[in-house]
C-alpha cells in the first residue's frame, strides 16, 4: 500500500484526512475541499483550501504544526475575514503593473499576518503552531535574503528583508545592506508595512500595498522572480454584485461577434415576450428544457454569425430544432414539472448522486452475473474443497455445540422469572435466587456477509490464493446456513473518461442461493481485471447490506491494498477511509483482509490502518490464507450467536 502521491511526494494520508476535518469543522463550510499546493491559499469560488508542500521536507514536529498553521489562516483568517471583493478589484487594477508580481505577495504577506494576530486573539491554542511557523519561515527567508543578495535580485531581497523585519523580536537586529536606494527608502516601506498589525480590513492592507508600489517603481526595475506567498489570479473570476439580476450576469463573457443590429430601435422589431430556454456552446450550463438549438457563435444581431444564408422556400420554422422522445409517465406537466431527454450516453455518466462520494461523481455501476459452471471449475472447485474440509467441520462442530450450551444451560437460580418451589434461599441468602425460566427456543446464527474481492490487476499473483480462502469462508458459512454473498469489483481502464468510469461488479454467490449445495465453483470465475475504486464499491456494498434483516453485517474487502482508478489515486485512500467510517456508523462491521506476497513494509500497514483502522488483517504469506481466516470466521459467527 502506499501513501497519496502528489508531486512525485509521499503524503500521509491519515494526517490529510485529519487537516481535512479540521478545515471542515473551523470554516463551517460542509461542501469544502483541502488539497495540497506548492503555496497555500484559499479558493472562495471553487470553496478549495490549499495546504502547502512547503513543510513537507521539515521534521515531523514542525510539519504537522506548519501545515495547521496553513489551516488555520485559511479557513479562521482568510474565510471570515478577507474581502474577496476588494482582493479582485485590487487584483484587477495590478494586472499590468511594472511589479504585480512583488504586490501579490506583498498583498498576501501583510494580510496572512493581519489574520494571524486574528486568530491568536480569538483562539490562543494556535499560538504554538503560529510560533513554529514564523522560527521556520525566518531560518527560510534569511537563507533566500543571502543567496538573493549574492546574486544581486534585489526585489527579491527586498521582500526577503520585509518578513524578517516584520515577524522580528529583537530591535536591534540586523538589517543587511541591499542597496543604496533601498537602504534609503527601507525606514518608508517598514514603517508601512508595519501597519498591517493595525489594520482592521483587507481594504488597509491593499493600501498599505499601493503606497510600497509608489516608491518602489522609481527604485526597481524587475519583477520578482521567485514565489514565496501566492495569492491566485481571480481576476477570470465573477462576483455577483447586489442589485443585479439573472438576466443581468447570466453572460459575461464577451461575444465571439460583439456588434449590433442596424435595425431601426423604434418598435418595428417582431418582440415575442416569452423566453424559450435553449442550450448553445456559449452558455454554462444546459438547461432542463428538451429543446436544443446549434447556434454556431453567439451575437448581438439576429443574424447566426458566420452560418449566415439566404432563405429558402423550403425552410420550416425552428429547422434547426433537434428534438429527441421519451416514454411519457403519465404526468400533468405543470409549470412545475420539467422535461429532460437522457440519452445512453447521458445514462452512463456518474455525478447524478452524491451518495457515494465527490471523488466518484462521475463512476457508475456495472453489475454482471456469475457465468454456467464449467466442468473443469467444478473439479478444481472439489480439489479446493478437500483442502478446505478439515476447517469447515472444525467450525461446524464448535458452532453446533456452543448453541446446544446455549440451549442446554442451567436457567434456574435467577433473580426473576418463575417463582421456583424451594422458598429455602429466602431465609438462608443475602440475595436469594428463587427463580427459573423455561428452556429457551433453538438459537440461530443472526448474521450476514458480504465478502468482496479485488479483482484489479494487481492481484494476479494472490487471485488462486485468495479464491481459496473464499472457498473457506463460503463452505463454513454455507454449512451453518449462514447467508452470504462473494462480489468481485474492478474499474474498467479501457473505457474510462473524465465524465465517464464503468465500474464492475461480478456476482459469483448471492444471497439467495449461498446455502445451497451446489453453489461454489462460481467463485473461480473471479479473475483479475484491471483498476479498483474501493470507496466506490464499499458503499455499493453497504447500500446492500442496510437492506438485510439480520442484526449483524460484516463486509469482508479482500485486497492488496493499492486503490487506483482514473483520477482516483491521490485521494483514493481518503475516499476509501470514509466510505469505511459510513458504513460503520450504519451498524456494518468492516474488515480488511490485506493479501500481500512478502515482508509488509511499515509504510503499507500505516496506509491499510488510515483505511480500516484496527479492523485489517495483514497477510504477509498468502499461503497462510486459511490459517488467517478460520479464528477471524470462529471469532465473527461466535459474536453473532
């Protein structure tokens, strides 16, 4: 197993996942995403948090207080506190400044201050993280003043130099020499730059930026060179501005053909009042209506852009109209109901329900039945099944006599019940116990499994093994009458896309016929295939399972431990982890079974327990699969009696 990779970076995924709740809970935005970044910033238009790979080569004490602080500026600083508004106007008006580049961080600098004295006011448990992170960002700057000073950058110098003067404590520090003028206007830009300890709003801030801009530019003739602080360009952004409505922002893009009508504006046009909802290349977003136009560019004039050509006789109205049909649902359509074509296309693309997962949005499933057994997969199911007999009656033997004990078990001397003859214990016992029960009914396992299997591509040398210890599991079960499924799942690389991912879930034992005597060479139909969305298919699974009447539920995921899908690796183990802790919390216990063909690095068992927590059990042989699995079944049937 390894961890998210980002950048050519091993990141720990259980320390994202815990800067993820942390950004959730102290932003309160639910919908909120936290990604790594080489700068961090926060993102109002997208509602994306980015943490900083800057900390990512510190030690572990300082990395993990860094990559808070970067949390906490974020969603308790820049969130509640910074004006987007003005960010964007300020944005706008330095886009094709002489030093744009020496302002954004500058603006970006001044205000993660501002914020941070903030913070600490408001919530004094993030001072020790605020103190690690300027001694860090000092001993950085300092070594960028020198190498910027030797080789003679001096905007970059410059900037050096207002962080170290800034977040300084000692007043006699010293200051190095960058230059003449900059020596001379260093005591005017210090003193402005100070301010933003003052300062009550973003707006201060922007002017504290424009008056260091002013003396600057007679000093300076570069841009920076080099990124320190990032404040993203927003200016291809759009804020709505109060008093505005849905026909006023609807298009703000500029026309592909921005002219006009020649027509006389004096009422002569044909006008019609209602409004057709269409969709064209130029808008966002389709709208619900069935009715769809192929405008080629939009305009101004009632002309088509290039497409433009004489009538012709033979022209219909609305010609263009490309209509499609629907089996009807017997509906009124009222004003309220809307029409919406889906063609097949359409059908198999993910993002229509959010139940299971934002990083699967755009997978569906695909669900396939197990194939007619072959005669050579029942001989070489027997062979597995001989192999497997010792523990099958092992088991069966121990659950049968712990429910006779269960059944045949002294049920008198109670402390209530049915009164019993001997009233002796009345006198003779502190606390007497004069009563009994009637035998109770035969006791029943009250139990279900799922046991789903990996059958990504990385399995091809564990997949015997592992069919195997599915045939231990399915043979127990189905010897005590216990109901089970074996579900294989995989992603299908081939046919993927970006709006589009086929996952597979191959059936080879249902519920229904697991207790038969027949049932059992399907399972050597699983084989492996290609990639695995595990998350995905851990809540398939769960939905499945909340359906089932028995009081326990155990999902059993054989895998190898590697989610890896189409846009799935970097926050596959994310995914995977609350997917895990969904199920949980809906009474379904989720164990990890991890099949592995060697030494399990301490890197692998760290991932596989930010997945499943405790609830996993290494497989360092595989061969040692069924010794593994028969005290875990013992184990599960025993608490379900």
């Amino acid at each position: 197993m390894r961890h998210i990779v980002f950048n050519d970076k091993k990141i720990d995924s259980l320390l994202f996942m815990e800067l993820l709740d942390l950004s959730v809970s102290l932003s309160k935005i639910e919908q909120l995403e936290v990604e790594y970044a080489f700068k961090s910033y926060f993102d109002p238009f997208d509602k994306v948090l980015y943490i900083s790979l800057f900390w990512d080569t510190h030690p572990t004490f300082e990395k993990i207080h860094g990559l808070k602080s970067d949390v906490y500026i974020r969603s308790l600083g820049n969130v509640p506190h910074t004006n987007y508004t003005e960010v964007l106007k300020f944005l706008k008006k330095i886009k094709k400044a002489k030093h744009g580049n020496f302002l954004r961080q500058l603006f970006s600098l001044l205000e993660d201050l501002r914020v941070e004295e903030l913070i600490k006011k408001e919530r004094t448990g993030t001072v020790k993280s605020f103190e690690i992170r300027r001694e860090e960002y000092r001993k950085y700057f300092r070594s960028q003043l020198t190498v910027n000073n030797e080789r003679n950058i001096r905007i970059d110098a410059l900037y050096n130099l207002i962080y170290i003067v800034l977040t300084t404590n000692n007043p006699l520090e010293e200051i190095p020499i960058i230059s003449d003028e900059i020596n001379l206007a260093l005591p005017y830009i210090r003193s402005e730059c100070s301010k933003c300890y003052e300062a009550t709003s973003t707006n201060e801030i922007i002017q504290i930026c424009v008056n260091v801009q002013e003396v600057i530019e007679d000093i300076l003739d570069n841009d920076m060179l080099n990124l320190y602080f990032f404040t993203p360009d927003f200016t291809d952004k759009e804020i709505v501005e109060e008093g505005l409505n849905f026909d006023d922002i609807k298009r703000k893009s500029k026309l592909q053909n921005d002219d006009e009508s020649d027509k006389d504006k004096t009422g002569e046009e044909d006008i019609h009042e209602d409004k057709l909802p269409t969709w064209h290349r130029e808008s966002e977003t389709n709208t619900q209506s069935f009715l769809q136009f192929d405008l080629e560019s939009g305009a101004k004039t009632d002309l088509m852009g290039e497409g433009v050509r004489e009538g012709e006789d033979g022209d219909q109205a609305l010609g263009i109209v490309q209509g499609s049909s629907q089996q009807s649902s017997k509906n009124d359509f009222s004003p309220t109901d809307s029409l919406e074509v889906v063609s097949d296309d359409q059908m198999k693309e993910g993002g229509k329900d959010g139940d299971f997962g934002k990083e699967n949005k755009f997978a569906y499933p695909v669900f396939l039945q197990a194939q007619p057994v072959l005669r050579e997969d029942k001989q070489s199911y027997n062979e597995f099944q001989a192999m497997v007999s010792s523990y099958q009656k092992k088991l069966k033997q121990m659950i049968e006599k712990t429910l006779e004990h269960k059944l045949t078990s002294p049920r008198s001397n109670l402390h209530f019940g049915r009164l019993s003859k001997n009233l002796l214990p009345w006198f003779t016992d502190e606390s007497p116990r004069m009563f009994y029960k009637k035998n109770a009914e035969s006791m029943e396992i009250d139990a279900v499994f799922t046991l789903l299997v990996d059958c990504s591509a990385s399995m091809f040398d564990k997949m015997d093994e592992t069919k195997y210890g599915i045939t231990l599991f399915h043979e127990a079960l189905k010897s005590v009458k216990v109901p089970h499924e074996v579900v294989g799942f995989w992603e299908d690389t081939n046919n993927a896309t970006e709006i589009s991912q086929p996952n597979y879930f191959k059936t080879v034992i249902d519920f229904h016929s697991s207790s038969l005597q027949k049932t059992g060479p399907e399972i050597l139909q699983l084989q492996p295939e290609e990639d695995n969305r595990d998350g995905y298919a851990i809540r398939h699974m769960a939905n499945r399972l909340l359906h089932r009447n028995e009081k326990q539920k155990f999902l059993l995921v054989f895998s190898d431990g590697e989610p890896a899908a189409m846009n799935y690796e970097q926050n596959g183990i994310v995914d995977t982890h609350e997917a895990v802790m969904n199920a949980r919390k809906q009474g379904i216990e989720v164990i990890n079974v991890f099949l592995s063909n060697g030494v399990i690095e301490e890197s692998q068992r760290k991932t596989i327990q930010n997945m499943y927590g405790k609830y996993s059990i290494l497989v360092p042989n595989i061969d040692e699969l069924p010794d593994v699995l028969f005290p875990l079944l013992k184990k599960l049937l025993l608490k379900s009696i």
